[in-house]
C-alpha cells in the first residue's frame, strides 16, 4: 500500500497536463509504479486495504510548485516586506533593527532584471527570516553559503511576473543541495536608502532545478555553465 503522504508528494512534483511514465506513482518497498491510488493493473498487495485519495489542485497562471509542494506565488512577491534601511556595522554584520546585511552583488548580472536597479547592497529582514525558517526548516543556516554563491554568481535568473524581482538559481556538486532565491531588486521608484532585499530562499533538489530551467524563461544564464 502507498502511504497518503508519498502519493502527495510524488503527485505534487509535476504538471499533469500530459500523462507520461514518469509521472507514475513508485510504490515504497515495491518495483512495482501506480499510475493513481488502487490502480487496477498494480499487484494486490500494493492496492488492497490501500485509503490514498488522489485531490486534484489547480496553478493560477502566476504560481508555481515547488518540490515540497509548496505554493509560490509571484504575485504575492509584489506584496512582500520591501527591503530595509540598513545604517551601521557591527562585527561586519549591518543592522537596523529588524534588517540584517547579506553581502553584494554583480549589478551587471542584475541589469538583466531591471536596468535601473539602484544599488548591490543584499539584506533579509528578520520577517523574510522567519518565513525561510519556518517554511524551509534549517535550509538558511545550513545551506547559506549555497544562498551567498547563488546571489554573488547565479547559474540561471528566470522569468518571473513579479516586477524588480530576480528568480536565482544555482547549482552544487551536490544533486541534493541547489539553491532557489528570491530577490526584490531596488530601483528610483522605491524609498530612499532602501537596498535589495531577500523574499525567500530554499534549498532544492537537482530534478526540480532542472525543471525550473527547461519550463521557465530565461533572462541570464551564467557564461560558465
């Protein structure tokens, strides 16, 4: 029997407009792949007292899925805490109260998301923090340097509907350890002192890396790759 909670997650990963092989469902101790929950043509013992439910859900056009099955909706970004004023160092960090100091970045790469982007300077305010830690448990503190690489010298920025905003991804030697982040670029038309802020950022598998790269546009790709 496949448990509830691997038909969700196997079925979350990918767009079901067209049936294909690889969007069957594996089953857990089995070679066996189930097409839905109580396939008919799955063998008896992976169907028989089976209680998984299959529950349809529907993408707006601005929302994508991530591989934990997480909503992410890029209208919401435009909504998002903007960035904040930052004023002095202190042991090389930079705060003003609920803003912390992440580092710079390369604002010719940057240009390629909006021209008239405004400075290099990359902070998180504590609420954005609070949103990582608690969406993507211990992915900040554990994966940040993949986060700073990702910021410093991105593989991919993708397309997104949300204004001023860049879509980062970047690649490790690890398949299991990719970097996802989203960043609220600053320009003229924002306050004063504002810099560039930090929305989200996930640690993610190299099959979803690789599908963000093949279904989203690409806006700059990195001369390395």
């Amino acid at each position: 029997m496949i448990p509830l909670i691997d038909c969700f997650l196997q079925l979350s990963y990918h767009d079901f407009s067209f049936p294909s092989i690889e969007r069957m469902l594996h089953a857990r101790n089995a070679e066996s792949m189930l097409r839905f929950p109580g396939d008919p043509n799955a063998p008896a013992s992976e169907v028989i007292n089976c209680h998984c439910v299959l529950i349809p859900g529907v993408l707006l056009p601005d929302e994508e899925l991530g591989e934990d099955g997480e909503v992410i909706s890029t209208e919401a970004l435009k909504d998002a805490p903007e960035n904040g004023k930052i004023a002095e160092k202190a042991n090389g960090t930079e705060r003003n109260g609920a803003v912390q100091y992440v580092g710079r970045i390369d604002l010719d790469i940057y240009k390629k998301v909006t021209p008239d982007i405004t400075t290099d300077e990359v902070v998180i305010t504590d609420e954005r923090l609070e949103h990582i830690r608690s969406r993507h448990p211990n992915d900040y503190e554990k994966y940040k340097k993949i986060m700073l690489s990702a910021l410093k010298n991105p593989d991919y920025i993708l397309e997104t509907s949300a204004p001023k905003t860049a879509f980062i991804l970047k690649a490790s030697e690890d398949p299991d350890v990719n970097g996802r982040v989203i960043l609220r670029l600053q320009t003229p038309s924002d306050s004063v002192g504002r810099k560039n802020s930090i929305i989200t950022f996930q640690r993610i598998k190299k099959r979803e890396y690789d599908r963000l790269v093949r279904n989203k546009k690409i806006i700059y790709k990195s001369p390395d790759l």
